[in-house]
C-alpha cells in the first residue's frame, strides 16, 4: 500500500464548476498538509499547506484535513479553463532523520470553457 | 515564478555515465531538497540538504549524491546512469528545516537516459 493515494483522473469540468480533489494517507505520523499546482512541463507550484485539521481557504481555493480518516481535500470554485493543470497532494513528516515530504500520483483536471 | 533556478534544462546521457544537476535557491533560503519525477507521476524525495549538511533521505542508492556549497546552492550527482534513471528532475528549496512545508520549486532538469 502506497503511503499516499491520489485518483490519477483525468477529471473533466466545465467552467464555472466546484471541483474536489482528495488524497488518503496512512501514516499518521505525517504533519504537514500540501497541495500543489503542476502545469505541463513547469515544476510544481505550492498552493496551499496546513499543519492541522480543518479547513483553510485561500481564495477561490480551499484545503480540507480530516487527520481521523487520514483524508485531505482541495475544493476549487469558480473553476476556470487556466486552473486546468494536475494537482499534486503531498504530506510532510519531520522526525530525527530529517524532513521528507511524500507526494501522491497528481490528478489531472481539465477545465472546458 | 519562483527564485529557484536549474541548469541544465535538458540533458541526454547514456547508461553508465555519471551526471550532475545544479540548484540555485530562492533568496534566504537555507534548505534544498530534491525530487525525481517519472513520467505520470508524482516526485519522489530523494534527499534533502540543510547547511550543507544531508539531512533526510529517501530510497535511492548511494549512487544518488548531492552536495550543498556555503551560498546554499546545490548539487545532485548521479553515477553509473541506468535507463529508470530518466525523469525531470526538481529542487525545491524552504527556509529552515521548520518551513520545510513551504517548498518552492524550480522548473526541472529532464534528464533522458540512453
């Protein structure tokens, strides 16, 4: 079993809709929440990060972390065709070996105008 | 944009061969960390360096080596090249071990092995 698990998609939308994306860990010793926007060809670009669970919002984005069931969510609203890109989760764990941070697959979304 | 910066943008080398990858870090950044990132997947952690010093590391062999200098840029080494080696390659850097959450990444060396 993969530490990190992420619907690869692809997830087609059209313009406008909300979209969710999740991602399921199994190592509850993971402190630290990310998700990342990756665009074709570019490195990935850090849209949001939490250290607890509930819910931050940054925008028309919003990150969602519920450490019982090990579940992370990002909701986008108002989707637009430039959000398409994947989206990749990550989950950061810092202990006397240092920090590692491990990444699920990406989902790739697609936005249709 | 971030101020991460990578060179070479692409790279072609044949098995057995050995290459080195370079990371400039963002200003004020202390911290380098790098991925590998196969095609249709996502990056894996390969090590991290915090003042020059190696601190954390993934499942890659020993072949896998970096180096970070005093201006806290860095290198990624890799000796003996095989085909599964080819992939982009990332760095990301952060401020302090504690901000390791708040990576930012470079655009990627792409490496092709032949």
């Amino acid at each position: 079993q993969k530490e990190v698990e992420q619907d690869p998609g692809p997830l087609s939308v059209p313009e406008g809709a909300i979209v969710s994306l999740n991602c399921t860990y199994s190592n509850s010793a993971f402190q630290y929440f990310m998700w990342y926007r990756q665009y074709s060809r570019k490195g990935p670009e850090l849209l949001m990060y939490t250290y607890s669970s509930g819910n931050k919002e940054d925008g028309r984005f919003t990150a969602q972390v519920d450490k019982s069931s090990k579940y992370i969510s990002l909701f986008i609203r108002d989707s637009q065709p430039s959000d398409s890109a994947t989206y990749l989760c990550a989950m950061g764990l810092e202990n006397t070996g240092g920090f590692k941070t491990i990444f699920g697959a990406g989902t790739r979304l697609f936005v249709k105008a | 944009e971030t101020g991460v910066t990578q060179s070479p943008t692409h790279l072609i080398k044949t098995r057995g061969q050995q290459v080195t990858l370079r990371c400039s870090s963002q200003s004020g950044h202390n911290t380098v960390s790098w991925y590998q990132q196969a095609l249709g997947q996502g990056p894996q952690f390969i090590f991290q360096y915090y003042r020059e010093e190696e601190n954390g590391r993934g499942n890659f062999p020993p072949r896998f080596s970096g180096l970070q200098f005093p201006n806290y840029s860095s290198e990624l080494n890799v000796n003996a090249l095989e085909l599964d080696d080819s992939a982009l390659y990332l760095c990301a850097s952060s401020e302090g071990l504690a901000g390791g959450s708040e990576q930012y990444f470079g655009p990627g060396t792409r490496l092709t092995v032949t």
